[in-house]
C-alpha cells in the first residue's frame, strides 16, 4: 500500500489505484487532524478575540473618562467667564 502524504499538514492521501474500502481508514485519519487543527486554531482565535475585546473595552473607558474629565474642565471655565460678563455687564464696567 502507497503511503503519500501532503506536503505542508502530512496528511495520508488516498491513492487512486486503491479501492475506497482500502482508503477509509487513511480519509477518516485525514479528517479528524483537519477538524482538530481547526477546533485548535479556533480557540486560539476566541481567546484573542476576548483579549481584544477587553483591551478596547478599557481603552474606551480611560478615553470616555478623559473626554469627560477635559469637558467638566472647560465647562467650569466657560461658566465662570460667563458670570464675569454678567457680573461686568451689571455693573456696567467695560473689562
């Protein structure tokens, strides 16, 4: 029996001189490492997806919280220059 394999997963490959009840065993074998090597490569890819996810998660919190921290800041400022206005409008002083 031929044992040729693939050349990048070394996978055993059904020869075509072979009848299938020769090469089932052989196809099955193929298949289960496939399905392993993607079940392997999926958790792999859901573990770094949630990383991610977290990572963007805190990086939009921290962002979040600056944006409104800066805009807190310039609210104040602005109001208190507004109460200056006023405060010089009522007193009618030209500041």
């Amino acid at each position: 029996m031929d044992l040729e394999r693939t050349p990048v997963l070394n996978l055993p490959l059904p020869h075509p001189d072979h009848l299938l009840s020769d090469d089932v065993l052989r196809l099955r074998e193929a298949l289960v490492t496939v399905d392993a090597g993607f079940g392997e490569q999926r958790s792999e890819v859901q573990t770094a997806m949630a990383q991610t996810r977290s990572e963007v998660n805190a990086a939009l919190t921290a962002t979040t919280t600056a944006v409104a921290d800066a805009l807190d800041e310039v609210s104040t400022d602005v109001l208190r220059r507004i109460r200056r206005l006023q405060l010089n409008q009522l007193l009618n002083l030209d500041l």
